[in-house]
C-alpha cells in the first residue's frame, strides 16, 4: 500500500466474526485487531457481523461495546447463500451456515464489497480457537491492474492510476481498496460508478 496522504481518510471495514459459545471478550479484540493490523494499520472497523444465533453472546457484544461499534448479525440462511473463500463444515453443523465471519463480513459492507482479510482464526493459549474474523470493505477496481477480493484477481501496486468506483460512495481520488471508507468520504462526482481521471 502506498504511504497515506495527509488528510486522506483511513479505512472503514467491517469485521465478521464467528464465535465459539463463551468466548471472551479480549480473545475477539485481539483477532479484530491482529486482523486490521494486517491489512492497515491505519484501519478502523465501523461495525461487528456475525450470525443471529451468537448475537447475544456476551463476548461478541463486549468487543463491540468496547470497539465503540455496532454488532450487526444474520439469519444463518442468508449467510449461508454467500459464496465464500473458506466455507466451514463444523460452522454449518454448529450454527446453520458453512460460513459466519466471511459472509457477515460482506452482507455488512453492503452490495458489492469485497473481502480484505479471508477468515484468520483466534489464537488463545492452551485451548483451541474461540473466534473467527473476516474484514469486508467496498469494492474498488483500479485500472492500473488491481482488481482486488475477487477469486483469480491480482493485486499489483498502481501509480495514480484512473479508478472506476463500483460503491455508491467512492473514496477521493487516489485512494485504494483499503483506504476506502464505508459510506466514504464525498465523491469527486455526484454520478455514482463514474470514472475519475486526474
């Protein structure tokens, strides 16, 4: 990723998380931010997703509270109809759906997004995995040869490339995939899916 511009915002992603029963709530902040952390560190998520049935699971609702962000969750047969990356078999026998952080992931990030980060498992000491998180964000295809998030795509690094927005709220320009913010910054356009040139 090319250095940030001052003023240029940061991104705005979504983190869907799956959750064992009880988990706590350090063991998910822990996964959200190892997870943010690699894609940017700079990164901040807007929202938690996760499946109906963990809703009310005190670890997922802690970490949110804590995060200052709202947990969104999904009936597990609207999950359960996203094509995913890393679908789950112990996840559909456990909760209805082959997929949870994945696919909450991108039905929060609304029409369009696209995963940042697949699916990373929660690493606690002495016990397995209590948590799983995925980061979706708006889809942006950049001409300068990304197309990134989508199965066969390559990333490659772009030099002020034109970019052609597919989110109805496209960053400035100049910014890539992950410095795109949900419900972003003003466009330089008001036609939504315009190309912008430099």
């Amino acid at each position: 990723m090319s250095p940030r511009a001052a003023g240029e915002p940061t991104a705005a992603l979504v983190a869907g998380v799956g959750a064992r029963r009880g988990v706590p709530v350090g063991e998910v902040l822990e996964l959200v931010r190892a997870t943010l952390a690699s894609v940017d560190p700079a990164a901040r998520v807007v929202a938690l997703a996760t499946v109906t049935a963990r809703a009310a699971e005190p670890g997922l609702l802690g970490a949110a509270r804590r995060l200052g962000v709202p947990l969104r969750s999904f009936p597990a047969a609207q999950l359960a109809a996203v094509r995913v990356p890393a679908p789950s078999p112990a996840a559909a026998a456990a909760v209805g759906t082959p997929s949870v952080a994945e696919a909450a992931a991108l039905l929060a990030a609304g029409p369009g997004a696209e995963l940042l980060a697949g699916k990373r498992k929660s690493a606690p000491r002495g016990r397995p995995a209590g948590a799983t998180c995925a980061l979706a964000g708006p889809a942006v295809t950049d001409h300068g040869g990304v197309t990134a998030g989508r199965e066969g795509a390559t990333e490659a690094p772009s030099q002020a490339a034109d970019i052609v927005m597919t989110s109805s709220n496209p960053p400035r320009r100049g910014t890539d995939r992950r410095t795109a913010a949900v419900g972003g910054p003003a466009p330089d356009s008001t036609t939504t899916g315009t190309k912008e040139t430099q």
